[in-house]
C-alpha cells in the first residue's frame, strides 16, 4: 500500500488554484477570439511544448499494440471531444454554472473507477465526495448572479458533458498511466486529441482576427495554454499514478473555492455565510475522501 504524499496534495492544490482563476480568464480571452479558434490554438502550443518535455526526458512515443485502441479513445474523450463540451458549453453558460457542474467529475470519476475495478467501493469515499459536492453547490448558488438555469440550459448540458468526459478520463486512465507513465501518456493523448480537434476548428481560425488580439489577451492566452493544461494536466496524472482515482478527482470540487477567494481578494467580493459553509463542507469531504485507508486499489509504481 503506497503511502501518503502530501507534496502530489501540494502540487493538486497549485493546480485547481489555476482552474480556478482561469474560468474568468478564458471569458475574458473569448471577447476577442473565438472559442473554437482560441482552443486550436491553445491545444497546438500545449501539444508542442509537451512533445518538446518528453523529448528532453528521452521517452518515446511507442505504444504497444494491445495499448493503441485504448490510448486513442481516451485521447479523443479527453482532448477532443471533452475541449468542444467545455469551451462552448463556457461560451453559452454563466461562471457559476460551469463551476457548479464541473463539480460533478469526482462523482462520475470514482464511479468510473468502481467499474472499471480501479477503486474500492467505499461508502465514507463516496460520501466524502458528495460532501464537498454538496458544499460546491453552496458557494455557487449562494452567489445568484453567476447561476442561472433556464435560459443557458444548452451551455449547462455540454458543461455537464464536459463533466462526465474529464471524469471518464480521470477513472479510466489509471491503469494506462500505471503502464506508461504521467508524462508519457499525458503527451500521448494530448497530441492524439490535438490531431483530431485542430482540423475540425479550421474554419474559426480562418474567421479569426488575429490582428485585433490584445497584450491582453496573449497573456491569458498563454496562462491557459501553459500552465491550465501542460503543467496541470502533468500534474493531474502523476497524481492518479500516485495517490489513486478518487484522491485525485475530489480536489477539483476546491476549484470553486478559489474563484471565491480571487473574487475576494481583487473584487472585493466578501464571502456570505452560506459560502462559508460551503467552503467547510468541500474541505470536510476533500479531508473524508483524502485519509480514508485503505484508499484505491494499488497500482504499480510508475517511472515518470
């Protein structure tokens, strides 16, 4: 049984704090480019940078024969088709409503991993994870205007869709990441889904004024680009490879959490007393979830 790491705790952390933030970046980046063209983008300089990272490490790109079926699925689901749900379904939905049903990916996660045998059912787990769910809902809804369901219902479906792709990916790649490592097939995928997502948004790219893009802009380009997918998507699968499916997944539900906190801090934006419920029930579950024993089935040490 492998130990607790709190350094994959700490580095988790780093990373949902930039998902947080970058909820409210990307709609700033959107009133100047297109999603469709802005995710092309986005996904062909993270592909490149990581192809170049996995290069300097010496790794290849092989992929053995029985692997090539499952590493293209899971790349289509995690990088092609997850990319579309959530940049437009961001596109036409609120903020909150994105931050709200993002919340479901622990939940569909760990069920994901159930089935597929890569986690132990466990009822503390599960109601850990409903939890911090509960306490997602809270601090979202609490904050009325940036939830509306009715008139973004569109957007809250592909967000929802969104939800269940990145949990499908989180559960099921478990055992692939145990076979070849976080960087390796988190490169893997990532290009496999770039090669199928870049020609399909064509059309936006050509559409796309690239003239008119402010300083402003590249920079949230860029954070998005570099550091909401390649160091995060690192980071995320070095922690399945560590620490198992529903540790991982449940940190997610702390995104909304730091929304809250930026919105505090450079809005002025003071927490009500609901959301700070909702704050303690996320870090309670999140806390459930994290110190249960014994936690997911063990996979074998990865060399990543």
């Amino acid at each position: 049984m492998r130990s607790k790491s709190y350094f994959c705790d700490l580095l988790l952390l780093s990373v949902v704090s930039i998902w947080g933030f970058n909820f409210a970046i990307i709609k700033t980046v959107y009133a100047e480019i297109n999603p469709l063209a802005f995710n092309a983008l986005r996904f062909l300089i993270s592909s490149l940078t990581m192809v170049v990272l996995l290069k300097l490490r010496g790794d290849s790109f092989h992929v053995a024969v029985e692997d090539r079926k499952s590493v293209f699925w899971l790349a289509l689901l995690s990088n092609t088709v997850y990319q579309f749900l959530f940049v437009i379904g961001l596109a036409n939905t609120k903020a909150g409503n994105a931050g709200l049903l993002m919340a479901l990916t622990p939940v569909f996660a760990y069920l994901v991993g159930v089935f597929g045998r890569r986690e132990r059912f466990s009822q503390s787990v599960l109601a850990g994870i409903l939890l911090s769910l509960t306490g997602v809902s809270a601090i979202i809804l609490a904050g009325s205007s940036q939830v509306s369901f009715g008139q973004t219902w569109k957007g809250d479906v592909l967000m929802m869709g969104a939800a269940f792709c990145w949990g499908w990916y989180t559960g099921a790649s478990a055992g692939l990441l145990s076979k070849y490592g976080a960087l390796r097939l988190t490169v893997l995928t990532m290009v496999l889904g770039t090669v199928v997502l870049v020609p399909l948004s064509i059309p936006a790219v050509i559409r796309q004024n690239w003239t008119v893009v402010s300083m402003r802009a590249w920079g949230g380009f860029l954070f998005s680009a570099l550091l909401a997918i390649v160091y995060s998507y690192f980071v995320w699968a070095y922690a399945l490879s560590r620490i198992g499916v529903a540790r991982t997944a449940i940190f997610s539900n702390i995104t909304p959490i730091i929304a809250l906190l930026g919105g505090w801090m450079l809005l002025g934006e003071i927490p009500t007393l609901i959301q700070v419920i909702g704050i303690f029930c996320v870090l309670t579950g999140v806390f459930i979830v994290r110190s249960y024993k014994p936690p997911a089935v063990a996979l074998p040490e990865s060399n990543a």
